[in-house]
C-alpha cells in the first residue's frame, strides 16, 4: 500500500523537484506534471508527484495523516461483560458436555 503525502514545491529541476513535505525534505519525479512549479503544494506518492493541490487540500490531508498516525490520547474503553442469561456458544473446559 502507498500512502499519498502533502508537500510544497521547493526547488525543480531538469530531472525532479525537492518537495517539503511536513518536517522532511524529499525528492520527487515530476514524470506526470512536468510543468510543475516553486511554490505550488503537491500530493506525492511513491517519489512522484501525481497532482496539484490547493494551499487548503494540502493542509487538511496532513491533518487526515497525523490524525491516523498519532495514538490516542486516552486508552480504549473497556468492553462490556455478557449480559446475565446468556449463554457461551462453545462449552468451556470446566462446562459439561452433553
């Protein structure tokens, strides 16, 4: 699986561009947008450039990404016991057999 990241334009060259992307730098193809520019925010996937965002697109996706990859702040809520009456559909090792 290739997860798509947000970035700016940060210097082009003849053979690619130089993407900041969030705290890193990176280097990206420009194969499918050639005519990409300084500047512009891109979405980035498997070192390529695939399209052009607005300021705001790329901002809310790095906001989607940090949300799916930052852990919760507060532990899981327990599960529930069974409800009284209910019945395990295996008997257990201590359970009598019939």
């Amino acid at each position: 699986m290739c997860l798509s990241f947000p970035g700016e334009v940060i210097a082009v060259n003849d053979v690619g561009a130089v993407v900041q992307c969030h705290d890193r730098v990176r280097r990206a193809s420009t194969l499918l947008l050639p005519d990409i520019r300084v500047g512009e925010f891109v979405a980035v996937a498997a070192g390529t450039i695939v399209g052009r965002l607005s300021r705001d697109e790329a901002a809310d996706l790095q906001a989607l990404i940090e949300g799916a990859t930052t852990p919760p702040s507060a532990p899981p809520a327990p599960i529930p016991a069974p409800t009284a009456g209910l019945q395990p559909a295996i008997p257990g090792p201590t359970e009598d057999v019939q």
